[in-house]
C-alpha cells in the first residue's frame, strides 16, 4: 500500500530525526519501507492548498483511470480552467501525477493527514 503521509505542524527537527533513523537503517543494509511525506506549518496553509474542491477532486480522480484534465472537469461538472488549475497546485504537491499521455492520476492508495494539537504553555 502505498500511503502520502501529511502533517501539519510538525517540528522540523522531527521530520530530520526521521529521515537520519530511515538513513541510518539504508546503511545497515536493513529493508526501509518507502515513506513519502510532505509537511505544512499551520492548518492556514494547509487549508489553502487542500480546498474542498482540490479534496473532491482527488477523491473522484481515485475512482477512475487515467484520465485528461478535460474529461476530469467534464466528470465533475466544473470550469476546465479551474480544475486545470487545481490540477497543477496538486501534481505540485506531488499529490496528483500525470502520466506519458498527460493523463493525471492519484498514485496513493490513502493519505494520512496529522494534525498533533500541541499543548499550550501556561
């Protein structure tokens, strides 16, 4: 299975722990699970690239084949240009991919959001 972990917050320091333990293993010889991440500071952020039209999009897209931008659009009843536009902020966020016909697609079989609530300081 192959999973798009997304946090939101996290610490730098802990993405770089993880990726020095996944290192770490590599060299050891040891079988690493492949681990694919992309990260957000705030929930404003993450909120401005995952709309719900951009989540609609990806959950429709998961359900077909390959398929053009034009056809996407047509399938979801929305603007050529603005699924076009969707499209490209998603393949930025390697959330989306097109393939050797310009056909885009969802590579993902889940992807996992994290959202830690840190504890406020007294």
């Amino acid at each position: 299975m192959s999973t798009l972990n997304i946090t939101i917050g996290d610490a730098p320091e802990l993405v770089l722990e993880h990726f020095v333990t996944t290192f770490d293993s590599a060299l050891k010889g040891d079988t690493v699970e492949p681990f694919f991440s992309i990260g957000f500071e705030n929930m404003s952020q993450f909120g401005a690239v995952f709309t719900p039209k951009r989540w609609e999009l990806v959950e429709a897209l998961k359900t077909f084949e390959p398929v053009t931008i034009y056809a996407l659009a047509k399938q979801l009843g929305r603007h050529y240009a603005n699924v076009h536009k969707d499209v490209t902020a998603l393949c930025e966020w390697l959330v989306i991919e097109k393939d050797e016909n310009n056909k885009v697609f969802v590579p993902w079989d889940e992807i996992d959001v994290r959202w830690p609530l840190l504890k406020q300081v007294a």
